[in-house]
C-alpha cells in the first residue's frame, strides 16, 4: 500500500497538494516528518536512547538515528505521528501530553543508498519523551530497528560534528533537543 505525504511550504504547512513517499524522495519534493528524543538525566548530563536502523532501511542502514521517527501521512497532525511511530517502533504506548514539543527543522540532503538516488526534503517536528525507558524491555519493530542503545548526549554532538560512520542522526534534530534542554534548566520557578 503506498504511503501519501502532504507537500509542504519551507514552514512545513501542507500546501494541499500529496505525493507519494516514493515521489517525495526520488524528486525531492518538501513533505513533512516527526522525531521523538527519549531523554534521561545522567551524571554528565543528558543520555540519549538511539535506535539503529535495520540493514533493510531505504536510507542509512546501520546506523544509529533519532530514538524515533517517522514519515507524517497526509492529513495527519505531527504529535499523532510522533505517538505512532513511537508505539510501533520501540513498542511505547504514550498519552500524548508525555511528548513536550521541541521545535522544528529543515533537513535536505542527495545521497545514493542500496545504488539508488534517494533525495530527502523534509520539515521535521520534534518531540521530546522524558518518560521513564527500559531499553532492554521495549518491544523492537523488527523492519525498522535491530538495536536501541542509551549513549551520552555531548559524545553524539561531538562525534556528528567530526565523523559519521556510526550516527546519521540529524544535526539540526539534535540542535533542536539540545536548545530545548537548555530552556528547561535555565526556567526558573517564581
């Protein structure tokens, strides 16, 4: 069954028009996604549960990503999104006031994977879910992700900023999560 995105303007609101997934990133075509960031205080800071993408990914198989995200279909509202692909992916049924939104970003990028173009365009929403996570107990969509892991916030920052052989998480998600935490330590209490 093919998948229907809203084309979307660079704010990301749908301009009335779909396409197919598979249109939007042969052509490139803008469309809208939804990213969750599972959270959790540590000693140094901030720990981050990533997910590693099934070797059977269209794009960047193997590789660490976001904790959760996906495509929002057309018609469909960003936070609802946000909810499905964290029960479906990770298997974590969440009431939808347990994601605090964090912003929006753009994402471009041409890459070639399993040798074919696959150009991406998207407008992503980004939720946070600080919710207590046990990683070794989450139910695993097997055609999405083959592992999760917790690793420290400041070592993915570094690392996107300097190799990519093991993380293809978004900078500009992580920016978006990083600013968001930054806001929530620095709201002081009256």
């Amino acid at each position: 069954m093919k998948e229907y995105l809203d084309i979307v303007d660079e704010k990301g609101e749908p301009t009335g028009r779909v396409i197919s997934r598979e249109e939007a990133h042969r052509t490139g075509i803008r469309h809208r996604t939804a990213h969750v960031w599972i959270v959790r205080k540590s000693a140094a800071g901030y720990d981050i549960l990533l997910q590693k993408r099934s070797m059977e990914k269209e794009s960047f198989p193997g590789l660490y990503d976001t904790s959760s995200a996906g495509h929002i279909p057309a018609g469909s509202e960003p936070r609802d999104s946000a909810l499905r692909e964290l029960g479906e992916e990770l298997g974590i049924e969440a009431p939808a006031e347990s994601l605090h939104y964090a912003g929006k970003f753009s994402n471009h990028y041409e890459m070639d994977f399993h040798g074919f173009p696959f150009r991406d365009s998207e407008v992503a929403w980004v939720y946070v879910y600080d919710g207590e996570v046990d990683a070794a107990a989450l139910r695993l969509q097997a055609s999405e992700v083959d592992e999760v892991r917790w690793f420290d916030l400041e070592t993915v920052w570094q690392e996107i900023r300097t190799d990519r052989h093991r993380f293809c998480v978004p900078k500009g998600g992580l920016c978006v999560l990083m600013d968001y935490l930054q806001r929530e330590n620095t709201v002081s209490t009256p």
